[in-house]
C-alpha cells in the first residue's frame, strides 16, 4: 500500500504542483488549502506524512502544527514544513512548534522527494507500539456550561439512543462524584461504582475491575455510576486514576459517554483531552450564554483544536433565539438543538427511565437520535448542518 502524504497550502498551484510531484513518486495524495482543514482532514485520513504550508491566512502552519500536536490522533505523525521563507528563526519557531522537518519554496521534486522519504524513514523506525485506535471506544465528553442544563439528562438519552441502534456496545460513566444523579434518573440510585473503582490505587484500575462495577440497564447499555453521598466530593484520588478509569472503560464499551458535570472544573481540565468529542450543553437562557462564552475559551486553551460540539437544550419555541447571534458570541457552531419537555423530562425522571424510552415518538426523543448519530460517527465524519 503506497504512503499516504496530506498537503496543506491555501495556494491552489503550489498544492496542484507537490501533489502532482509526490504521485509520480508513488505516494497517494489527500490536500487541504486551509489551515483549520488540516486537523480534520488529518482525522479523517491518516496520512503517514503531512506537508504543511507556514503562511496561511486563517491559521499560520506553526498554530496548526501545534494543533495537530495537541492531538492524541495525530500527534505522532511526521510534519515537514513548507515555506518561501529561508529565515533560520522560522525554522527554530516550526522545530519548536513540532515540525520534524523544513523545506523552502521553491522546491525542486529530487529535495523534496529525499526529505519525504528520509522523514517516513525515521518515523518508521521510531513508530511507538500501539493499540490502534479502532480497537478502542470512542470517548464522548458532556459537559454543562452550568449546572442544572440538562448535562445528564443528555448523557444518558444519547447513551440510550446509540443503545438504541442496535450497533454499538456503550457505557456512560458519571464522573459527578458525591453529586451522581446519573443512577437516580436510571432508576438504579444505590450504585457507588466510580466511587469504589477510584478509591483502588491507580494500578488496580484495570478493565476486570471496571467489570464488575458496571450495572447493566435493560436498554442495553451499561453504566459506571457514581454516589449521592455528598462527602464523596472531598474524595482524594490521583489524576492518573481518572485516565485509568477513562482506558479502562475504552476497551469494555463503544463508545464511552462521560457525564463531567459542568464547568471549568478540576475533572474536565484534566481529562479533555483524553475525549474524542466534548458536547457542551447550554441553554438558551442569557446567563448561561455568558457563561459557556468564557467556558468555550477556557476549553479551546486548555486543548486546542479539538472537537466541541455545541447542544441547546430546553430550546423553546416560542421564544425564537437568533442562532446565529449566539453562535457569533460563542465563537462556535451550534450543532444540535433538544425542545424544551418538562412534562415528558419530569414523568421519565420519576419512572427512573431514560426520556426517549419513555415517549419512542416524541420530538426530543427524535433530535436525541439525531445527535446519537451525529456523535457516534468516526470522527471528522458528519455533516455540519444543523439538527433541529
Ligand atoms: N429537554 C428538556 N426539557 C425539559 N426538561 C429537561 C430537559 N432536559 C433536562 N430537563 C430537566 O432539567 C433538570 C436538570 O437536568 P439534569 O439533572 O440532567 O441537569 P444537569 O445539568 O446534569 O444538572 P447538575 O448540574 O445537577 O448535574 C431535570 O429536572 C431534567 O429532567
Ligand atoms: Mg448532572
């Protein structure tokens, strides 16, 4: 199978040119012309080798080389830069950045052609052993701009929708220790398993263990609860603990749903990056626009570059909130709206049922299975219109 080769240039002819060079080479060839297409397309394709432009107008090649640092997907494949510039400082900036290689327009295809093979050399021998990522769930992050927006309530109905499809195998886990509520909604309250599993030392924290602390609901999918007693908020635990727990659970379930809780909060800073997808759940209420607004900004610092998906919940109708104006403040695309139910949402918390299992017909339970299949699809995969 020849080598894969992705190229990032916003210039047309200059990508047209080193894709034609590289093909007479025997590389197959995927090709980017903007900065912001580079993470994605790179999740989408694989490639052994990205060849990336520094002057970019959306974002510069050194911010997307970080970007693509910054993500356990594509973190470890070969960069070799690619600019008009010869300046020695811009090549410290791209080493910095991550860059494993530099090469200056124009370039002629015999330099070109010995740099691509001597950087997929080297990244071939230096290649770390590991699982592939298809062999592990997928993990979805869900987290509230604040409390009380539904953060659960759309855990466990996107849990139970992709349970639902008959495909998958998945597992949602609560990590609001001491405040789970996520058992109470499923009818099955007295479950303490995050809480048992992190109080073991991290070593222990194994997928066997994680076994046996997981309740099965009858929707078919599985959960990893934690307690309502209040002072297992207190609780001491390392933070190698959480990413054992979170590895653990990727090798039982398909995909693995997180109920982080809301806010910028000591779990979320330190596992966001170990999610797939973070969903961060608003509602169309202008305290908690303000709030996701400095949330979204803290998130996108903390790990740049990577997938947040933006859900309203509770959106009422009569109220027509101007979309587009909250996705300009929030600097992010709104990709899933849930109606507002309290009658249904109230009835399904008092039975102990998940909503959509509730009411099979009704729009929420509809627009849940939407975001099921809009979530659980490979990443950068999906459409990016809007489900309402
Ligand atoms: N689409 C909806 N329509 C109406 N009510 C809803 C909807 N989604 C959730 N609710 C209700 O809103 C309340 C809060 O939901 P939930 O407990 O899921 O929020 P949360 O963000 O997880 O809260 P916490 O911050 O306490 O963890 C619950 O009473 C729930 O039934
Ligand atoms: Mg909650």
């Amino acid at each position: 199978m020849p080598e894969k080769i992705l190229i990032v240039d916003d210039d047309i002819d200059s990508l047209k040119l080193i894709g034609l060079m590289l093909q007479r080479q025997g590389y197959e060839v995927a090709a980017a012309n903007a900065g912001n297409q580079a993470l994605p397309k790179a999740l989408a394709e694989h490639p052994d080798l990205i060849i990336l432009d520094v002057m970019m107008p959306d974002i510069n090649g050194y911010e997307v080389c970080k970007r693509l640092r910054a993500n356990p997907e594509t973190k470890n494949i070969p960069i070799i830069m690619f600019t008009a510039k010869t300046l020695i400082d811009d090549k410290v900036i791209g080493f910095e950045a991550g860059a494993d290689d530099y090469l200056t327009k124009p370039t002629h295809p015999s330099e070109l052609a010995s740099r691509v093979k001597a950087v997929l050399a080297r990244s071939a021998n230096t290649r770390r052993v590991e699982a592939p990522t298809s062999s592990r769930g997928m993990a979805i992050g869900v987290l509230g701009a604040k409390g009380g927006v539904g953060t659960t309530t759309i855990a466990l109905n996107l849990t139970t929708a992709i349970a639902q499809s008959g495909k998958e195998n998945p597992i949602v886990a609560d990590f609001r220790l001491g405040m789970g509520t996520l058992g109470l909604y499923m009818g099955m309250g007295r479950s303490t398993g995050m809480t048992n599993v992190l109080s073991k030392p991290t070593a222990e924290i194994r997928p066997q263990l994680l076994e046996t602390e997981l309740v099965a609901h009858v929707a078919g999918f599985r959960a990893l609860l934690s307690s309502s007693r209040p002072r297992d908020a207190m609780m001491n635990f390392s933070p190698d603990a959480l990413s054992a727990v979170i590895n653990g659970l990727r090798t039982l379930g398909r995909p693995v749903v997180f109920d982080l809780g809301s806010g910028f909060n000591p779990i979320v800073a330190r596992v966001q990056r170990e999610m797939d997808k973070l969903l961060v759940v608003i509602d169309p209420n202008g305290v908690t626009l303000a709030v996701a607004r400095e949330l979204i900004r803290e998130l996108d610092a903390n790990a740049p570059g990577r997938t947040n998906v933006v859900i309203v919940n509770r959106a009422q109708s009569s109220t027509q909130t101007p979309w587009q104006e909250v996705e300009q403040l929030l600097g992010q695309e709104i990709r899933a709206i849930i109606s507002a139910a309290p009658e249904l949402a109230f009835q399904a918390a008092e039975a102990g049922k998940p909503i959509i299992l509730m009411q099979p017909n009704a729009i929420v339970t509809n627009q849940i299975m939407k975001l099921a299949d809009l979530v659980a699809a490979p990443q950068g995969a999906g459409g990016s219109e809007m489900l309402a």
